[in-house]
C-alpha cells in the first residue's frame, strides 16, 4: 500500500540572511542592504494577511548563507528558490507572486547555478 507523501509543517518557509560582517570586511554582508529590517517587514505582513503559522507561511533569520555578494538575500522552501530584493515593493511581489500565488519572480529569481 503506497503511503501519501509528508506534509510540511510550513507550506512555505522563507529564510533572510541577516548576517553582519565588520566594517572593511572584505566580502559584503546583507545586514549593510538593512536586511533584519526587510525581514520584519515581511513577517508583519503575512501575520497582517493571516497567512503565518502551522501550515501557512513562516519567516525566519539566518545567518549567512554564503550569498551576500548578490544580496540581499532569502530563500524560500520547500521549493528552494533564491531572492534578491531591494525594498518593500520588492518582498510584497515576492509573498504575491510566489508565496501565495505559487509563481516565481524571475526578475529577483538569483541563479540556483553556485557556479553562476
């Protein structure tokens, strides 16, 4: 007997880096773009929407994900697909478009490639 695939206990699951290297570092950080910011932000907005919790959506700091060069960044799961982003516009067209509309936003879409 087959048995149904595992639900997640997120439907989606969004990580910001918010990492914050020291000053003359040489390689960028995403805090320096205001990243803990924009992540507040954000979670403001999916409670203001309802959709965070169990089985909706869920916000969440990380520390560096190795990506800050093209950042900032986040990434969302379970289909692990990686954002930049600018400002609020930004991230409202990301939770939209992707998150709730199941489509992402190839315009802020950062290459899966590492190599890339």
């Amino acid at each position: 007997m087959a048995t149904a695939p595992a639900m997640s206990y997120y439907r989606k699951h969004l990580f910001f880096c918010t990492n914050q290297r020291e000053p003359g570092a040489d390689r960028p950080s995403c805090q320096q773009c205001g990243a803990a910011e924009m992540r507040g932000w954000l979670k403001a907005r999916v409670k203001a929407l309802d959709l965070a919790g169990p089985g909706g959506v869920r916000i969440n700091t990380a520390g560096c994900l190795d990506r800050c060069e093209l950042g900032p960044v986040l990434v969302v799961y379970p289909e692990g697909v990686w954002y930049t982003y600018i400002d609020e516009q930004d991230l409202e067209e990301i939770l939209q478009s992707h998150v709730i509309e199941g489509r992402p936003v190839e315009r802020l879409r950062l290459p899966d490639d590492p190599g890339a």
